[in-house]
C-alpha cells in the first residue's frame, strides 16, 4: 500500500478516537488534563522542528513543519498560561 493512502488512514482514525476521547471527558476534568496535554506538547514542537529543518528542504515540507512549529508554540504556551490561571484559583493568599 502508498505510504500516503496510510498516513491518511492514519490521520483520519487519529482524528475520530481524538474526538470521542475528547467529548467523553467530564468538563471538570477537562481543564486540567488539557493544560496538561498541552504542555507535553513541547514533544510535538520538537517533531515539527525537525520536519522544518529537513535535509532535502522541499518547499511544502518546510512550510508544514514552519507552520507546526508556529501552531505546536502556541500550544505550549497556551498550557501553561491555563495551568498557571488554575493554580492561581487555589492559591490561599490573596493579592
């Protein structure tokens, strides 16, 4: 089978069990589990930072890997902002 028809079906059931995973979480849950999966997604960006750099520098493959590393950024600060709110919520003293 072509490696792309399998990246495809790859991506496409990726997207399906993402989807149902997500909408089977309770929303007071939800919060903490995504500021925490976004901040893991610095494994992501390091991935996108090595597509981008690629040897062969095809010209769609570096701007995925420029736009993955944009989007993959985005995520891990957008992680820890939300972490950072949460804790701010039990934190005891008041400002």
């Amino acid at each position: 089978m072509d490696p792309f028809v399998t990246s495809v079906i790859v991506f496409v059931l990726a997207i399906f069990i993402g989807f149902e995973v997500i909408t089977k979480v309770p929303s007071a849950l939800h919060t903490p589990l995504m500021s925490g999966s976004n901040a893991i997604s610095g494994i992501t960006l390091v991935g996108a930072l090595m597509a981008s750099m690629n040897d062969d520098f095809q010209t769609l493959g570096v701007i995925l890997g420029t736009l993955a590393v944009v989007f993959a950024t985005i995520n891990v600060i957008g992680g820890y902002v939300v972490t950072n709110r949460m804790l701010k919520m039990f934190d005891s003293r008041k400002s």
